[in-house]
C-alpha cells in the first residue's frame, strides 16, 4: 500500500527489486501467459490454444478471456499491440479462407512427414475433413493445371499460385492427384 501511495523508500525500492520482487502482479500473470502463448505459437504454429486443450487448460481459458476482454473493449491496448504482433485472431467466426487452409495444409505435410504419403482412410469420421479438403484440392488444382492464364484470372481467388506451389511440395499430391 505504501508504494502505491509513493511513500515507499528508494532504499526499500531497491532492495525489493533486487529479490525480484513482482510490483503488479496482474501485469506479471498476463506476461507469464504472453510467453507460453509464444511458446505455444513457435511449436503449433498459431495461436489459436483451444479452450479445452488438456496439456494447456490454464492458457486456452487465457486467450479465451484475452479475445471476450478485446470485444468488450476493455483490454490494455498494450496488451492488444502485442497479440497482434504475433498474428492473434480475434473473432474465430472470422477466420479467414487463407488461415483455415493453410492450416489443413500444415496437417497434410506433418501427416505426410510421419506416413510418408497423404491417403487418408475415408471411412474414419476423424479424417473426413482432410479427405474432403485433399479431394477439393486435388480437383481445384486439376482444373487450374489445365487452364489458360487467361482462364486462371476467372478462378476462385482463393486458389492461388502459392497454393500450387505449396501443394506440389506435398509429395504424393500429385502422384495421387485423379484419384479423388
């Protein structure tokens, strides 16, 4: 109390902040949070933690609260500064068209790093998904490959030349490309 009041000692300051000592400690526990979510980012790749992820409870209840404190406008916009800086979504309805395949694609490749192909078993509810969104792709580049340029500016903007080239690195891709 006596530090918020300013009455504290610079002496006593110090020897505080020498033991580390946590001056706010709501400032600390968001920080705390901040960093495990760019842990959680460098390893998965985006931010969106689920609520209900069992080995990340505390920090899926974190962001859940970071995005209802944001629409409520009543988030420190520091705080808003540094999610942003690190790609945070704000409105999960809002997901965009690019961040939803991307994120199917990274799902492809890791899949294929750990089998070695991309053919999924169609008859698992799991993998209906990713059997769909493969066969999309396949088809939508099927019909690309074999357009004109002139005809490609007519295409879904959606299905772009990054796509093909990210999905050419898949190795099976199109080797099992006409199999949809």
């Amino acid at each position: 109390m006596t530090y918020k009041k300013n009455t504290l000692s610079s002496d006593r300051i110090q020897q505080l902040n020498s033991i580390g000592f946590k001056w706010d400690l709501h400032e600390h526990a968001w920080n705390e949070h901040f960093d495990q979510l760019c842990a959680y980012k460098a390893q998965n790749g985006h931010c969106n933690v689920p609520r209900n992820d069992e080995q990340n409870e505390s920090l899926g209840q974190w962001v859940a609260n970071q995005r209802v404190l944001y629409k409520r406008n009543t988030l420190n916009p520091d705080c808003v500064q540094q999610l942003n800086s690190m790609g945070f979504i704000w409105d999960l309805n809002e997901l965009s068209y690019e961040h939803s395949w991307m994120r199917m694609y990274q799902e492809r490749k890791s899949f294929q790093g750990k089998h070695k192909h991309v053919i999924l078993p169609k008859h698992e509810t799991a993998t209906k998904p990713s059997c769909e969104w493969l066969k999309v792709q396949r088809y939508q580049y099927n019909v690309y490959m074999g357009m004109s340029r002139v005809s490609r500016i007519k295409l879904d903007d959606h299905f772009t030349e990054e796509c093909i080239h990210l999905l050419e690195k898949i190795t099976s891709f199109i080797l099992y490309g006409r199999n949809y």
